[in-house]
C-alpha cells in the first residue's frame, strides 16, 4: 500500500498549474458513446478515475488512443452494444453516467451500480426518475439498473427534479441528447461541469439550451458527429490548492482556472484573511497573518461546494474562534475526516448537519486515513499546515481525483513524498 509522508509546518510559495476538471471529464468521456465518429478530448486529467472510464469504454468495443499527455481520442463509429465491465464499473461512482449515454445511444443499458466515495447513500432515485419520464422501463436490483424502451417507445419529456441533483441531470441530459422530441429538466443544477458537458454534445451536434440554469432543454437529434472539444480547468482542485495555502501560508500563483467559477470560493477564504487577487485565467492567493473564523454551508452551485467542504474546514481549524460548517448536500460528510483531524489536534464538535470547530494554535502530525478523495485531500491540507510528520494512508481516494499532486505540492516548497511498500 502506498502513503503520503508530509513533513509540514513550510509555507506554499511559486505557481501551480490546475489540470482539467475531474467532474467534467467523468461525464464527457460516457459522452463520447454517443459520437458517430472520433472525440479529441483535451485537457483531460491524468487520474484513476478517468483511466478506469477509458478501460470500460474500450473494453466495451470503442478505439481509445492516447496521442498525447492529458488528451484522449476516442472513436465509437462502428460501436455495438456491450454491457460495461461489472468489475470496472464498481470501482468508481461516475460510472453511472454509462446508464444515460447506453440508452441514449442503443436504446437500452444493462449497468452494474457504481462504487467510488462512501461519505453517503447517494441514491440514484432522481435518475431513474428522468429515465421514465423518457419512456424507459427500469428493472433495478441491489447489484445493477437495467434501462429497456417502454410499450411506446423512447421520447423526449418533461422532468421536475426533487432536488437539484448534478448526476440526475448529467444522466438526463446524456440520455435524452438522441432521443426524438424535446426533453426539459426542470430544478435541474447548474455546475460549471454541466454546463461543460452540454457545450461539448453541441461541438459534437446537439442541441441544448438552459445550461447552467434551472431549465434545461434537449431537442433529440438523429446523430453526433466527431470533432475536439478542451475539458474545462478543475474548479475543486483549484480550490484545494487554495485552501492549502490559507492552511499553510505563503503565495501561489494558481494558473488555468476561471476565477467566475471560484468566486463561492474566495469569497470565504478572503473572509477567513487571505488575500486573493483575479487575472484573466490566473488567481493570486497570499496568507501570512491569522486566520479568522467564519460560517460556511455548502449549497448546489453558485453556492460553496460540497466538495470542498472538508478543506476549508481544515483552515477552520487554525482559525482564531470558533467557526460554523454546515452540510447541506450530503449529511454524513463529516464523519470520517473530522476524527482524523482530532487525532492531529483540531477541535470539533458535530451535531446533525453542522461542525463548530474551535481554532486551536497548531496541529500535529499524525498517521491519517482518507476516508474519500476529498477528505483525504482535505488531510494532505493538514500535514502541510501541521507541525512534525503526518502519514496519509488509503492514499487510492485521492488519486482519483487529483493529478500529479505531490509533484505539483513540491513544486511550491512542500516537503512531501510518495512511499510505496
């Protein structure tokens, strides 16, 4: 098993250059099924969970090739119908996007049901919901979701979502794209990771409208056809490297992101005494006096994001007073981090939904388990800031989700490393 040794307590100075979105690339590379023809892929992360999807995609009949660092080309112009690799599949959550691109591109889907993070129950309820809105039949048992067209047939619909469910709405969206009629999703969210993936099926010859609002509308075309499309930068990564350096101190220079995407971000790190500055594609961020208290509660997109909830509430924890971090999206999120963080000197007390984390001078390093990627993104945050040594274990979460980490953290003056045994 490897482990993250971090020997903290050095501040974060130079430029880090963000990789593309994970949560963009998960549902563009299902995307990609739907293509009569080949899909350059750009900017695409180099992380396990997008090498996992290219397997499933190519062990299902597609040509994958990988001409180049962090762009995929994939070709489905002669694909047929194959159910996705059982094994691959549980090995990570997105794989539930396969559900909406099958049945959109074959008009049925035979999909295992997905692993990744265990933070939550996560159901799938939303999904299955849009997929009978568009006259699919829905066999689902505790081991898969099997999608066959109803007596009518598959058509376009109309879906009001419960709540505004970012897999919901990609799944929806993936499914509808070569569905005849028009399909509207109503509450749908509003993630600049939607909004990407919509951009990248009209490249391809779709046609949606609305997202990036609360109405999105999917007229069904006939075919998509081949073409590049650059996955956009990684909002949640950008914020991470953010958080470490309000956590650690120093000045970085976070180049390849869109500040509008970051604002829900800055703004509390900003409040918490960092100094942040917006260029065109590049954000300045400097700490070097104390950290203040604030009040977080993550909320759908424009809001402050659920996934970055346990590293902010890392700089919480050096933060004079005490501060409040509420959990609206998943209600178990906590558990798991926050004992760790104990276990390096943090103060923090639950209750139900909302975290009071009472600042405390320094923490210790300690050895760590990341419970999920951001988590354990969240806990190589606290071996930057802490005093002495920190071990991070069950580091596999983590590289689901971010690129050459400890190359980019040493880049800045970290002194972390990878530790195979």
């Amino acid at each position: 098993m490897a482990r993250y040794e971090i020997i903290g307590g050095k501040p974060l100075n130079g430029t880090v250059t963000i990789s593309g979105a994970k949560n963009a690339a998960v549902a563009i590379l299902p995307a990609a099924l739907l293509v009569s023809g080949k899909c350059r892929i750009e900017n695409v992360p180099n992380i396990s969970d997008v090498r996992i999807l290219t397997s499933i995609i190519e062990r299902m009949g597609a040509k994958v090739t990988l001409p180049e660092m962090n762009v995929v080309e994939i070709d489905c112009t002669d694909l047929t119908y194959a159910e996705p690799d059982a094994q691959l599949v549980t090995k990570m959550r997105a794989s539930y996007y396969l559900m909406g691109a099958l049945l959109g591109r074959f008009g049925k889907a035979h999909v295992s049901l997905p692993g990744g993070c265990n933070f939550a129950s996560r159901p799938i309820d939303q999904h299955i919901k849009g997929f009978l809105a568009l006259g699919a039949e829905v066999d689902e048992t505790e081991e898969y979701v099997a999608l066959t067209p109803g007596e009518d047939g598959l058509q376009g619909g109309r879906i009001c979502l419960d709540m505004a469910s970012v897999g919901a709405t990609i799944n929806i969206m993936l499914a509808a794209t070569l569905i005849p009629g028009q399909t509207i999703i109503e509450n749908a969210a509003k993630e600049p990771h939607i909004v990407d993936l919509a951009n990248f099926l009209n490249t391809m010859g779709a046609r949606i409208n609305g997202a990036g609002t609360d109405t999105v509308k999917i007229r069904g075309v006939n075919s998509l056809k081949g073409g590049t499309y650059a996955i956009i930068p990684d909002q949640i990564e950008a914020g991470t490297y953010m958080a470490a350096v309000t956590a650690a101190g120093g000045n970085v220079l976070v180049q390849n992101v869109i500040p509008k995407h970051m604002d829900c971000i800055t703004s509390k790190l900003q409040e918490m005494g960092a100094k942040i500055i917006n260029y065109d594609d590049s954000i300045r961020i400097t700490r070097t006096g104390p950290l203040r208290k604030t009040t977080v509660k993550t909320q759908p997109y424009p809001g402050f994001p659920t996934d970055m909830q346990a590293q902010v509430c890392v700089c919480m924890a050096l933060a004079n007073g005490t501060s409040r971090l509420t959990e609206s999206v998943y209600e178990t999120r906590f558990f798991g981090y926050c004992t760790e963080l104990e276990s390096m000197g943090a103060s923090i007390r639950i209750g139900g939904k909302t975290a009071l984390i009472t600042g405390v001078e320094q923490l210790n390093g300690a050895v760590v388990y990341a419970h999920d990627l951001r988590a354990g993104a969240a806990l190589v945050i606290a071996g930057l800031a802490a005093k002495g040594i920190t071990h991070v274990e069950h580091i596999h979460f983590i590289e689901r989700g971010y690129e050459n980490l400890v190359e980019k953290l040493t880049a800045l003056g970290a002194d972390i490393r990878r530790v195979e045994e």
